[in-house]
C-alpha cells in the first residue's frame, strides 16, 4: 500500500547517505531539554507574523518529472527551505499560547522542545541558496530527521490533552487540533516531496550507485501519483479493513464499487488511503453491529468534469492517460445512521462521555477520538471507538480543496461523500 512506499523512500535515503555527514537520530531531540525562553524567542514571533505559503499540489510538481536535473533538484531543496520555518514558527507560536498548565504537560513540551529542534536545523538554510550537490544532500537529511523527529506528533499531543482535559475545553482542543493537524500535513508533505524527488533524480547516480532513478514510464512525481485510481485503493483499503472486521466480529461486509470505477487523477495516494481506510472501518462497524453484515457496502466514484480552458501544466501535453481534476467518493452503508443527538458532534475529536476514571482503562467500547489517537483506547487495528477518522479524515480531505460530509438517515444508514482535488493533466 501507498504508506510502505513512503517508509521504504525513507529507508534507502537513510541506508545511502546515513552516513554521508552526521547520522541521522533514530529517536528525534526528545533527550534533549531545550529552554522554552531562549533567545530565539524574538525570531520565532517575527516568522510567526508572516502568514505562511498556501500549498497547492501544482506547488509540489511545478520543479518536473524525475529524473530532475542538478539545477531543478537544487531549485526543489531552496523553495523547501522557504516554507518550512515560517511554518513550524506558526505551531511553536500555537503551542506558546496555551494555557500555562497545559504547556507544563510532559507530552506538550516534548513536542515544543521537537518543534525548537526542527526550526533550529532548519535556519541556516532559510537565507542560504542550495548551489551544489553536497548542500543539497545534507539539507536531504535534514528533511529526513525532520519527518522522523515528527512522525509522533498527534499521538503525543493527544495524550497530553487527554491528561489535561480538566484544564482545557473541547471546542479548544478541536480548533488546535484542527489547526496543527492542517500545518502538519502540509509540513510532511512538503519535506518528503524533496526527499522523494532527490532519491529518484540523475545527479546522485554518480556518486551513489546504489540509487537508482524512476523508471520512465513511472505515474509518480515525488509522493504524487499522477494516474491515480481510487479503486484500486479502495479495494485494497477494504482488503485490510474486511480482515479486521472478522478477526472481531466473525463476518465481514462485503463491498460494491460502481459508478465511474476506472476514473484516475492526479494525488497523494497515502492520504487517499488513509481516508477511506478510516471511512470504510466506520462502515463495516455500523452495518455489522446493526445485524446488517448481509447487506453490501456500496462506494460510488464519479469522476469531476475536467474544464477545456485549463490547459495542462506547463504548457505541455502528457503521455499518460487523461486524469480528471478532481473525485467524489460516496460510501453507503446499511449501519443505522448515526443518532440526532450524536451527529452534531462527530467532528468533535474530544467527544466522549468519559469520566476521569475511564481515561486510563483499554479495551472499552467508549472511546473517544482523543482516546484513539493518543493510543490509550487498546490495540489501533480495532473497530471500535474510531469516530476521529471523521475528523482526522476531513483535515487531509480539505487540505487541498476537497471535503468530507455525512448524510445521516437514523434508522437505516449513512452515506459518506468524500471529495477531493486534484491537478488535472500534468
């Protein structure tokens, strides 16, 4: 699936260029105890005042296909180094005003102190230009620990609010949940798009032969599949959630796909994934739970018309098949729907009914979505308590563009419609 790919690009850049300069930590700067009133605090104000650079996926592709050339792997690693201070500067700011007692949290700190780390390794490249191959390769490592050091992100800061429920309302947990949930996709995305175009590009061959560029003929541009199909994913998301659902209950939904099920377009196959995974793991607990498991699941994909005055990117036609701009996905299913008094929270990420005695107890049936996140609610490949998909799903969904919205009929079931954007012909 789309995530395995993700950690074997990590995998060979940490193999190959490990050990090129400094070796990369494997557990991030958390031993590291970093004052939280240094005197970088000024700097951190003043990048935080600027409003960071709305990333769109034609930003991700706009350096080519690889094999990049030297210049425009070089031109890849400079426009990294411009947006990724201002945004880490944006969450360290976020963290900073929080309430004090919430901020003392050991959870929080931890991904302060992460935060502080990040932007410090990240500095000396903000106003220097990437010119040669060393510079390039060494920034690459950089954006390696960054991606690493963060990889915990929302688990931890959810069991620190978790621990910090008392002091902290849920509509404040949600909008920064929300908020750092957005500027983290875009983060990741941002430094593993560089790491992926510098591990398929011709100016390391030379030097490294252990690296091989991608083949011609591939539909990726760095963590982009331009050819994407959303069937495929999805029978590949149902495969992995149909094994759970009869490891827990003993039956397993079966799921049609109709619709429009040979669309492609251009995304992020990962977040894709992630989403329907979540999606289709509420679906098959509310149709078996409602006695429902001989009925199908049904997911309809209708492909968005493309526009005819928006040329390709570039300027220049494509050899692969035409990709639709854009995808909508409905997930029907026979669950019941969702309860009149339940709906309005569900995108609520600390909904629950829990009392403080409850928060430590694993494998009840009453979790909320911080419980899921931070772990605490048992073992991640269950069925229950996974209402955060909604949440964490829309973040992803919206972040270029598209939505996730709920039509619930109480009683029968719920249709889940999920759309998202894409770029069209590359």
């Amino acid at each position: 699936m789309a995530h395995k790919q993700r950690s074997i690009l990590q995998c060979r850049f940490l193999r190959n260029y490990g050990s090129h300069t400094n070796p990369i930590r494997s557990n991030g700067p958390t031993t590291t105890k970093i004052d939280l009133r240094d005197e970088s605090d000024d700097y951190v104000a003043r990048l935080a005042s600027k409003l960071p650079h709305s990333l769109s996926l034609a930003d991700l592709v706009k350096h080519g296909r690889p094999p990049l050339s030297a210049q425009a792997l070089f031109s890849s690693a400079s426009f990294t180094s411009s947006l990724l201070p201002v945004r880490l500067a944006h969450r360290l700011q976020a963290l900073r005003n929080l309430p004090f007692i919430v901020v003392s949290n050991p959870h929080i700190t931890q991904i302060y102190n992460n935060y502080v780390h990040s932007l410090k390794i990240l500095l000396p490249y903000r106003e220097k230009r990437i010119t040669n191959l060393e510079d390039e390769i060494k920034f690459t490592e950089v954006m390696a620990d960054l991606v690493q050091t963060h990889s915990n992100t929302i688990p931890i800061l959810a069991r620190g609010f978790l621990e910090c429920r008392k002091y902290i309302n849920p509509a404040q947990v949600t909008k920064f949940l929300d908020e750092h949930l957005r500027t983290r996709i875009g983060t990741r995305l941002i430094a593993e798009q560089h790491i992926a175009l510098h591990l398929s590009s011709l100016p390391h061959n030379s030097s490294h032969g252990a690296i091989t560029s991608q083949n011609a003929s591939s539909t990726y541009i760095g963590v982009i599949d331009t050819a994407l199909r959303p069937a495929e994913i999805i029978r590949q998301c149902e495969s992995f959630v149909s094994e759970i659902c009869e490891l827990k209950y003993g039956v397993r939904p079966s799921v049609i796909i109709n619709g429009e099920p040979e669309t492609i377009f251009a995304h992020v196959p990962t977040h894709l994934e992630y989403i329907v995974t979540e999606l289709l793991k509420n679906a098959f607990r509310a149709t078996v739970e409602n006695g429902q498991e001989r009925e199908p699941i049904v997911v309809t994909i209708a492909a968005s018309p493309e526009s005819r005055d928006t040329p390709p990117l570039g300027g220049k036609k494509s050899n692969l098949n035409p990709s639709f701009p854009g995808v909508t996905i409905r997930i029907r299913d026979r669950g019941g729907g969702i309860s009149p008094e339940n709906l309005p929270n569900i995108w609520a990420y600390s909904f629950t009914t829990f009392g403080d005695d409850d928060i430590h107890e694993i494998g009840k049936e009453k979790i909320d979505g911080l419980n899921t996140i931070s772990g605490s609610g048992g073992d991640s490949s269950s069925l229950a308590g996974l209402g955060y998909g909604l949440p964490l799903g829309r973040a992803y969904a919206q972040h270029f563009g598209g939505d996730i919205s709920v039509q619930s009929l109480w009683g029968w079931g719920t249709d889940v419609y999920l759309k998202l954007i894409g770029l069209g012909k590359i």
